[in-house]
C-alpha cells in the first residue's frame, strides 16, 4: 500500500465516486470520465495538482451555469453523506475547489455554495480566491458565519480568515490589518467547540507574526475569562513564546535570571545525514520560590548558501521547586522528510529557558 498522501486517490476511489455521479448526473460517462481522470501525467501529478485535476476533470460533466453546477454538488455531497464516502475527508477537497475555480465570478451562488460545502469538507482554501476578490463583503460574511449554528461554518470563519493559513494563499489586507478578523475571533473565543477554538488560537498566532502588539492586546483582555480561552492565548502566542518576546514572557510570569544549566553536552558531535542528534543538559532552580521554567532547545540548521536558520522546539513547561535540578536528555532526527533539506556542515544546538537561550554549541552534519 502507498505512503503518498497523493495515493488517496486511488482506483478504487475513482470508481465509487463515478458511481456516485453516474446516479446524479443524466448520461454520465464513466469510462470517459476515469479515461481523462488518468492521463500520462497522472502519476507525476502532485496532491494538489490531482485535486485542481479533479475539479478541471468534474467540470466536464457539469451543467455550464455555475448556480446549476451548485446545485449538482449539493446532490453529490447529500449522496455522499448517506453512503457515508468522504466526509470530512481531504481526498473530497477537490469539491470546494471546484467553487474556487468555476465560481469566482458568481458570488452569490458561491457563498450558498461555500456554507453548504463547509460541512461536509471545510472550504477554507477556496474561500482565499473570494477574499481577495470581494475583500470587504466576504469578510462582512465571515464574520456572519461566526454565529452559525453549525460548529462546522464556525470554524470555517476563523480558519478561512487566517492572514496566513498554511498550503494556502496569503491574504495581504489581513496581514496589514487584522481588525476584520478580530471581530470573528471575539465572536468565537468562547465557542463550545474545541475545534473551533483552536482555529481561533491558530489565527491568533498567524496575526502574532505580523503584529504582536495586537495580539498580546488580545490576550490581556481575554485572560482569565475561563481556562478555555486561557488555552486559546497560550496557544495563539506559541509563536511569541518560542522568539522569547519580552511581553509574553511578563505577561506568564516566565524569567530567566535565577535558572541556571550546567552539563550541556553534545553527545554526537557528527551526525550523518539520516541519524540522530544526541545531547544532555541540567537545569536547576536557585530561586528562592517556586519559578515556572519553560525549557526548549534551538536548533541552527545549515542553509544552501551557508547561513544559519533556527528552529525551537518545546521540551516541557512546568513548576520547579526551590533547589530543584532536572537532568535532560533528548534526540533530535535529521531523518530525510519531505518538507525539510539538511544540508552537510557546522550546525549549532542551543539551550533555551524562558525565552533565553543559555549556551549554544557546534556540531556537524554529514552525508
């Protein structure tokens, strides 16, 4: 069995959903339809390529009007729904990307289309083509849809307004004001559902990277509201959290001054390409109380040209007691992944506690 996400859509998919359309769609074409589905360029294709394939593929057999191909769609997800194929599933995201290329110029129909689609497979990248189009009365629907009584269209209003949703498109009137997007945020900040709620913290971060005095604005006014919404600031300010910016740190309380390491060892000096980073550390509280010390580590990976970029990753976050030491060891992978390259050279491993890093070393990476 295939490891590739682009493998979803296999045979044996394309054959349930063309049965599905041969009961919607008056003289369908099977054989056409999985003949121009598998094209020489098929297996190539990458995941979102098939996906844009598939919508282009669908359009085919559609009605030529948009409110007519809305319509059909809405038949193919209630058939959908009652055999129980593909709910929620990303194989489906060609459905609202199909909104996204044949209805942009329809947007009336569109956003019937989107509300409807959202709930059965989250529209969040095909609404990005309509927020750059109609900017300011789709942010006036977005912010409609935050108080739908489906949590579904709920979570689609914070997770299509990202300013910087990933795999997506960037909206750039987001970025440079976020002031739309907080009016949804406020709207769902004490959403019963978790699922919405971290959309909203996952919002909160995008705007963090942009404008931080923004968010931390966000975060004194929302604090203390209920352990909820306490959860949606922390994780909204993950971003600010990990850069170690002054007023995050304030504002939990996290400082540095008092905790101290001893022991920091690079325990595999030259790690190839493949295998494991190894290293140690002790951390000790010599304060006088209990002090909260979140403990991370930086790594500086060698880029193409030579330079150094660091990434944090979290190792706890927890009270320490007067006196308490805590010996730390940990492995970081340098596996070969899809979305990350390593290239052979010095890198360096830092220590990082509230925010500071303590002490950084030197290692090597090798092919």
């Amino acid at each position: 069995m295939s490891s590739l996400l682009k493998d979803i859509y296999s045979v044996e998919f394309y054959n349930r959903f063309a049965a599905v359309l041969t009961d919607i769609l008056p003289d369908f074409n099977r054989q056409r339809y999985l003949d121009l589905t598998f094209t020489d360029r098929f297996q190539n294709m990458a995941l979102k390529e098939r996906m844009r394939h598939n919508a282009t593929v669908l359009h085919e057999f559609m009605p030529v009007s948009f409110p007519a191909a809305a319509s059909v769609i809405e038949k193919i997800i209630t058939r959908l729904r009652a055999e129980r194929f593909g709910v929620d599933s990303l194989a489906m995201m060609f459905l609202p990307d199909y909104i996204a290329v044949y209805g942009i110029d329809d947007y009336e129909h569109s956003v019937k289309a989107l509300e409807f689609v959202t709930q059965f497979v989250s529209c969040e990248f095909a609404v990005r083509p309509f927020l750059l189009k109609y900017h300011d009365k789709m942010m006036v629907q977005m912010l409609t849809w935050s108080t739908h009584q489906s949590d579904s269209v709920r979570r689609f209003a914070s997770e299509g307004s990202r300013p910087r949703l990933p795999w997506a498109m960037d909206i750039p009137a987001l970025k440079k004001d976020p002031t739309s997007v907080l009016l949804i945020l406020e709207n769902l900040k004490s959403d019963p559902s978790e699922w919405v709620r971290r959309s909203v913290a996952n919002n909160l971060n995008d705007i963090s990277k942009d404008h931080p005095a923004v968010t931390m604005a966000m975060a004194r006014k929302w604090q203390g509201i209920s352990k909820e919404t306490d959860a949606i600031i922390k994780h909204g300010c993950r971003t600010l959290l990990k850069q170690g910016h002054t007023e995050i740190m304030d504002h939990y309380g996290l400082e540095s001054k008092s905790i101290t390491i001893n022991g920091f060892k690079v325990l595999t000096p030259a790690v190839k390409i493949g295998d494991s980073l190894e290293f140690t550390f002790g951390v000790r509280n010599d304060h006088t109380g209990a002090q909260t010390v979140r403990l991370e580590y930086g790594v500086y990976y060698n880029k193409a040209k030579g330079q150094l970029t660091r990434k944090v990753f979290k190792i706890s976050e927890r009270l320490y007691q007067p006196g308490e030491t805590v010996k730390v060891t940990r492995k970081q992978s340098f596996k070969l992944i899809t979305t990350r390259r390593f290239y052979s050279g010095k890198h360096q491993l830092s220590v990082i506690i509230n925010g500071e890093e303590k002490e950084i070393k030197t290692f090597d990476i090798f092919d």
